[in-house]
C-alpha cells in the first residue's frame, strides 16, 4: 500500500520501495505516452475518414516506438549563437514539473505518494514552472520566431492558469479541503460535475489553453512560427517537450477525475464491487478521449481572440462560478 509505507519510518528498504514504485510510476506514464500518441493519431485519423498509422507493427502499435527511436538517434543541435546553459536547461524545466505534479494524486484509496493537506496548491504551483521552460527555451535559442513563440506561449499559459485555479476554488469552498483524497471523498453522495459544472467547463476549456493544444496550439503555430518556441530543438531534447505536453495530459486527465468525476467512486454504490482503480482508468480515459476529439474538430483560433476570451469570457464565469457556491454554502451549510 504506497500511502502506508510513504507514512512509515524512512528506512533504507522503504527508500528502495518508494524509488521502485516511483520507477513503475515512470514507465506507466510513459507507456500512456507512446500509446497515447498511437491513438491520437488512429482516432483523428477515423474521424476525418483516413487510416492512420497502420504499417509498423500489427495494428501499426510499433509506429510512434519507431518515431520516438528515431528522434533518440538523431543528433542534438545547437545553433552556434544559443546560451548553451539555458538551452539544455529549458526541455528539464518543462519536463520535470509534469510528472513530479504526480506525487500527489490518488489512483484509488490506497494507491497515492503523497497526502499532502495543500495537494491542490501543490499541484498549481510546480505546473507553473513548465511557463519557465518554454521562455527560457524561446530566449536560448537566440531565434527571434522561437522567442515570439515562448513569450506568446508565457501570455496564454498565464492567462489561463488564472482560469483554471479560479475553477478550482469554488471545489474547495464546497469541500472545504484542498486536500485531493478529501476531495475524492466528498462525492460519494454526487460528484462535483454535477454542482460545478460551470467550473467544469471552465477547467476543461483553460486546461486545453494550458496544455498548448488545438484549437489553443498558437504557441506552435507552423504556419507562423515553425514550431515556436521549440524550433531549434533536435533529438532527445525535442523529444522531452512532446513527452512533458503528454505527461501533463495525462496529470491533467487525473486532476479532472479527481476534482469533478469522483476518482475512484462507482457511479452507483451497487457498482462498488468493480476495483476503484478500473473506475478511474474509465473516467480518465474519457477526458483523454476528448482531448483527441478536440484537436480533430476544432479548428485554431486567432491570438486576440485567445486572449479576450481568457480575461473577459473565462475569469469572469469563474469568479461567479465562486460567487454563487459561496452563496451557497453561506446559507445552506
């Protein structure tokens, strides 16, 4: 039980378990990744009538295993004007926050690193360290399309943050914790989609703005940017961006089940039987779905009107969203 042995005494052998377990951790999500990336491109490939990848493998399954083996074999450059520090630096920076956020996530009841009171805060905070990677990326490239590229990125990520942690303070009114298991278990009654679906939607629209995807991809806008902030990128390190964009669709995709569908709660108690860990797997496999659904069907909008519809369609519906359930609890609790 990882919540149990992360509480014991730290012990050189629990020390061995924790890093294993972290390891395993480390291999599920990249797992995810490679397979995620293999039915994105299956399912926009469905819905826009073309077969996707189909010839590597049966099935094609082999097909993103050969795209990330070649982008490991090709040779990192690096153009010759760039700040070498930084520009090694920024791909970690974008990185590590994505799956560090991970710690604090409960699978199911039991399956959890860390059960932290602040687990939200936690959250919110190492994800806006990813902003730091994509400018520090921008400016080391010395590329003036890669620094447009990272402060454009910065502005939308920024803007939608804001959002995104205002939907989230109208669960923490409610629940009155932000303590993520604390929040699991307050739905056992109704899950917070139900009450929160103002917030819900919210969320989902600032997390896609977040994750730099389509119909909010303006940062790697190719038909006026080349790519933006990761243009000059090669090899292993173009690689860790597109792997810190799918990891942190996978930490998002965990934070929506947690926050709004119940985590590992049975839609129906008589339903309990079935392992909270399946339950998770099928409301998070929702949202990933709806990710892919997205990016097929929506096309990009322009960058004013990404930004006004942050600070004047978004904000505002999140700061009523938090009027109206503080009113709510005030005279109902």
């Amino acid at each position: 039980m990882m919540r149990e042995l992360v509480q014991q005494p730290l012990t050189m052998w629990n020390l061995l378990l924790i890093v294993l377990a972290a390891i395993a951790l480390l291999l599920v999500v990249l797992v995810f990744v490679t397979y995620a990336i293999y039915f994105e491109r299956k399912v926009i490939g469905w819905m826009q009538l073309r077969p996707g990848p189909n010839r590597v493998g049966p099935l094609g399954l082999l097909q993103t295993v050969a795209d990330v083996s070649k982008l490991l074999l090709k040779e990192d450059t690096r153009p010759k004007q760039a700040d070498r520090i930084l520009f090694a630096l920024a791909p970690v920076l974008a990185y590590a926050p994505a799956f560090t956020v991970l710690a604090v996530m409960p699978f199911t009841e039991s399956l959890q690193f860390a059960d932290l009171d602040i687990g939200v805060l936690y959250y919110v905070g190492l994800s806006s360290i990813t902003v730091l990677g994509v400018i520090t990326a921008g400016w080391a490239s010395n590329n003036k399309y890669a620094l447009i590229g990272g402060l454009r990125s910065a502005a939308q990520m920024i803007s939608y943050e804001v959002a995104l942690v205002m939907s989230i303070v109208g669960i923490v009114i409610l629940t009155g914790s932000m303590n993520l298991r604390e929040i699991v278990e307050a739905q056992r009654d109704v899950w917070n989609i139900v009450p929160q679906f103002l917030a819900f939607l919210i969320f989902i629209i600032a997390a896609q703005a977040e994750l730099n995807r389509s119909p909010f991809d303006l940062p790697e806008a190719e038909s006026e940017l080349v790519a933006g902030y990761h243009v000059e990128y090669s090899g292993f390190r173009f690689a860790m961006f597109m792997l810190a964009e799918y990891v942190y669709m996978f930490a998002m995709g965990t934070m929506v089940t947690v926050l709004f569908l119940g985590g590992w709660l049975p839609i129906h108690p008589a339903l309990s039987f079935i392992p909270g860990i399946v339950w998770f797997v099928v409301k998070f496999s929702l949202y990933v779905f709806l990710q892919f659904w997205l990016r097929a069907t929506m096309p990009r909008i322009r960058s004013d009107q990404l930004m006004s519809f942050a600070w004047k369609g978004l904000l505002p519906l999140a700061f009523l969203n938090i009027l109206l359930t503080a009113g709510f609890v005030s005279i109902f609790a």
